[in-house]
C-alpha cells in the first residue's frame, strides 16, 4: 500500500523511530506471557512480514517488467489485480492475528474497561486514518498505481496526509494495538511490535523508490 512520497518531519509516524535506542525490557516482560512457540502465533507474524514483502517485491517486479500490466492489457486493470490480492492478504493476516489472540492468555492488568476503551478509542482513530486515506489517494493511488506508471499529478496534503506520513501504515497499526488492547492479550501487542516493524522496514525501501519515480518523472516533464 502506497502513497505519493512525503518529506519525513516531526509527525512522520513510526517511521522516524530509531528502533536502535528503544528499551527492549517491555518486549521482554510481553514474551514472558507469550508462548513463542504456538504454531498459529507463528503463521500471524509469517502474513505480517510477508504482505509488505510481496507487494513490494511484485510492485517493483512491475515496474522493472511491466508483465503485470501485459497479462492484464491495461496498467489499472494490473494495478486493481495486485490491489484484490493484497486486500485478501490483508484479511488473511488479520484473521491469523485474531487467531493468534484467541489461543494465548490475556493479561489480567489490561483486562479491564479503561483498557478496553483505550483500544476501541485506537481502533477507531486508526480506522480514520486508514479510511481517510484510502479516499485521499483512491483506489490505484493506495495500491502501488505510480509502479504500473500511473502518477499523481501533484502531492497529496489533505487530511490525513496534513497531519501524518503514511496514515495508511500508522492507521493499521492503530487497530491492531486497540484490538490487542480491547483483548488484553500480549500475543496482540507482541504482534503489534511485528507489524510497527514490518511496516518501518517496507517503508525505508518503498519511499526512496518512489520518490525516485516521481524524479523521473520530473525530468522528463522538463
């Protein structure tokens, strides 16, 4: 999932993080009450890394070799496949999560309703985001459009883009931890981790990438 490259500031999201200076006795106290081991927690942190990685590896794939885009005889045609597909990857990984939840433990000092209010109120922030978002950019500008070639004419500074780099990411994010708040679980919030992760990583790849495309395009439009 994609949106027109954004200089990184001060609200840039978990982007900016320096992951390299966190403190990793939370992530230890979580594992204590996570049986790491479960096949099914296995399978969710699988999908949450390998969804930003296929897109990314197909989206790029495209862009090299425009097969997509041959196979289907038109690049929004290609672009609304790949956008199916990972759409349904998506609901695969969240079904995975809430699996996940469901056969580890909770904690029973997050199993109460402020805990429960402070993960609906997550959810409900990050479903802005996310859907605000999606009619920012639309259907082919969320789903990796600018790879099949089809640009943005100008750089989206709407709400949520005003407020937040990547709210498509960050908003996603939000759901899971409120989710895995609402739950109490620590398999939820362990996960959470993975996917704020994850999503750092793709980011660090798919913005030089992108902004290298709209360059290009610059050039040409010269």
């Amino acid at each position: 999932m994609h949106q027109l490259p954004h200089s990184l500031d001060c609200c840039g999201g978990l982007g900016n993080v320096d992951y390299s200076q966190a403190d990793l006795s939370t992530m230890a106290l979580l594992l204590s009450y996570v049986d790491v081991t479960d096949s099914i927690l296995g399978v969710a942190v699988f999908f949450i890394a390998f969804n930003p990685l296929f897109w990314n590896l197909v989206a790029r794939w495209e862009h090299r070799t425009r097969s997509l885009t041959r196979l289907f005889h038109s690049p929004y045609t290609a672009c609304y496949a790949l956008g199916a597909v990972i759409l349904s990857l998506n609901v695969l990984r969240s079904h995975c999560f809430a699996e996940a939840m469901k056969s580890q433990p909770k904690l029973e000092a997050l199993d109460s309703l402020p805990g429960y209010y402070a993960g609906a109120g997550l959810v409900a922030i990050g479903t802005v985001f996310v859907l605000s978002s999606f009619l920012a950019l639309g259907f082919v500008g969320t789903f990796l459009g600018d790879y099949f070639g089809i640009l943005m004419e100008a750089k989206v500074t709407c709400f949520p883009f005003s407020v937040l780099d990547n709210p498509m990411y960050w908003g996603s994010t939000s759901i899971y931890l409120g989710w895995a708040l609402m739950l109490a679980s620590p398999a939820g919030l362990l996960l959470t981790a993975v996917v704020a992760l994850c999503y750092a990583v793709a980011l660090r790849y798919e913005g030089p990438f992108t902004e290298e495309i709209y360059r290009q395009k610059a050039v040409k439009s010269e």
